[in-house]
C-alpha cells in the first residue's frame, strides 16, 4: 500500500475526499450496500482504513454523502419525467395514477438510490455523530423542498400536505424496496408453494400502486 501523505490544504482534502466517494460509489454499482465495508474501500482507495477515517468518521457517514448525491440528481432528473407522463389538463384523480407512475419510472435505474433509502433509517442514520446527522438531515429537508415544488407544479390541489406526500413516498420507497429482494430462503418458499409465490412483490407494481393511493389519500384529506 503506497505511503500515507496528509493533504495539505483544503483543495487536496477534497480531493481526497472526493476520490473516496467516488470509489465507494463504484462498489455500489457491483454490490449492495450491506456489502460495502472500510476494508475493502480502503484497499481499493489506496489507504489504510485509519487513513479513510481522516476524511470520513464511518462507513455510514460515506454512504450518507452518497444517498444524498444521487437524491440530488434524482430530484433533477424529475421534472422532465413528470412533464413527459403527467397531463395537466387531466382531472386531479388521474393526475394521481400519473403522478405515481412516473415517479415509479424514474427510479426503475436508480438500483443505488433505493438501496440506500432502503438502509437510511436502520443502518446508515447509526454510527455518526450529532455534527454528521444535523448535516444530512438539512441536505434532506432541501431535497424533500425541491421534490414537493415539482410535485406541486403537477398536483396543486395537495397544497401544504405536499410535503407530508413526499415524506411519506420517500419512506415508501425505502420499504418497498426492501419487500421486493426477498432472501434466498424465502425465494425457495415461494417457489414450492404456489400459495406463497403471490407474495413475491414486484418493485414497480408495488410502488406504483402504493404511492397512487397515498397521493390519492393525500388529496382527499387536502
């Protein structure tokens, strides 16, 4: 392994920083994020784990940093999806099933970004300090900001529980996510018995169905 040298400034601590982030985000492209550890990002990094902490407090902390890039790039891909699949001049039921639709199909290729939401409040929001969670709950509360302005360029009639219906999507997503990668065990379950095997939920489906009936329900209560 090539021999530590400290940044010296701040502009070589970025890209130090930077480097990491970018090889931990190419391992999530090969494997979940369950299966990304220090160890092996340091290997590929080129620096010892007590190195990589110079940079970064934990494992969780990268991880954090990268759900919140690919929210941020998922939020600016959105308009376009939504102005491609939902009708204005549609009445507000169907602008719903749109609504749900499109959001759904916006994350058909965005494997990472589930993966991480479906890790965010069970693993990735523990072992980080107080400083680490303040910072990625403001970048959150932003994202949730943008994506509810969107939202309403579509679904203006949800007026302020807008952001209830993002909340509660992004939380959705999370666990649909996880329901729909069922275990090993339990995909030989569904396999040797037919009454089991309508258990096995499609991402897509599921999704969609769900957030068209909280968009639905949001919409009523609104």
């Amino acid at each position: 392994m090539p021999t530590f040298q400290r940044a010296r400034s701040e502009e070589q601590r970025e890209i130090r920083r930077g480097r990491i982030l970018d090889v931990a985000a190419a391992m999530l492209d090969e494997m979940p994020v369950g299966a990304v550890s220090l160890n092996e990002l340091s290997r590929r990094v080129g620096l010892a784990k007590s190195n990589v902490l110079r940079y970064f407090e934990s494992r969780e902390a990268i991880l954090l940093e990268l759900l919140d890039r690919a929210w941020k790039q998922w939020t600016a891909d959105l308009p376009a999806v939504l102005a491609a699949r939902v009708n204005p001049r549609m009445a507000a039921g169907e602008r719903c099933e749109q609504f749900a639709a499109a959001l759904t199909f916006s994350l058909l290729e965005r494997r990472v970004l589930c993966d991480l939401l479906s890790a965010q409040a069970g693993v990735l929001e523990h072992n980080i300090s107080p400083q680490v969670a303040a910072r990625y709950k403001r970048a959150a509360v932003a994202n949730v900001d943008k994506m509810v302005m969107v939202t309403c360029a579509y679904l203006p009639e949800l007026g302020d529980r807008a952001r209830h219906l993002i909340a509660s999507v992004i939380m959705t997503i999370g666990a649909v996510w996880t329901h729909a990668r069922p275990s090993r065990a339990m995909l030989d379950a569904y396999d040797a018995d037919p009454e089991l095997a309508g258990l096995h939920m499609d991402f897509a489906t599921a999704l969609t169905e769900t957030v068209a009936t909280l968009t639905a329900g949001t919409l009523a209560r609104a």
